[in-house]
C-alpha cells in the first residue's frame, strides 16, 4: 500500500489538533506548525492565522471524508472542518 493510501484521521477539539494519524507527507506541515508554538493542551492552544492555515492544509491533503470534532462528538465534511477551525476564535467571542 502507497503511503497516500494509507487511511489517515484527524480530530479536532476547540478549534484546533487534538489528535491525528497522517503519512510522511504531512511531517512538514507539523514541523512548521511546531515551530510557530503550541500548548500541551489544545484549551490552551491559540493558534496564529498560519497554524490554523497548517490544519486545513492537513484537512485538505488527509485521506479521509471527514473530521471529527471532539467537543461535539460528531463528524463533519472537509469543509465544515475548514470553517470550524478558521472562525473558531470568532465562535468563542460571540457565544
């Protein structure tokens, strides 16, 4: 089995990673991700624009059909993936 076929997974939790299975391909994005800083605790994560750039990138590239959103126990599209994470801060100032 080729490495983008192997099946991958996301879940996400407040808005950003809280855990994943991805290929070598996907060990840059980490890197740059890392690089930029990130919390032991995805509560206490607050990802820069870039970061969150990073994870619909991964969202983009991963070999599934969607995500899973831990807080809400439930899975979403590629798409509603994206625009979780990337209106998340604005989720959490409006509630």
């Amino acid at each position: 089995m080729k490495e983008k076929e192997k099946e991958e997974h996301l879940t996400l939790k407040w808005g950003t990673l809280k855990s994943w299975d991805f290929g070598e391909w996907a060990n840059p994005l980490f890197e740059e991700y890392s690089k930029i800083g990130s919390c032991v605790s995805a509560i206490s994560q607050n990802d820069t624009t870039r970061q969150k750039e990073i994870i619909c990138e991964l969202i983009d590239g991963g070999n599934f059909k969607e995500v899973y959103l831990d807080w809400d126990g439930e899975y979403v599209s590629k798409k509603e993936a994206k625009e979780y994470v990337m209106g998340y801060s604005n989720q959490i100032l409006n509630s």
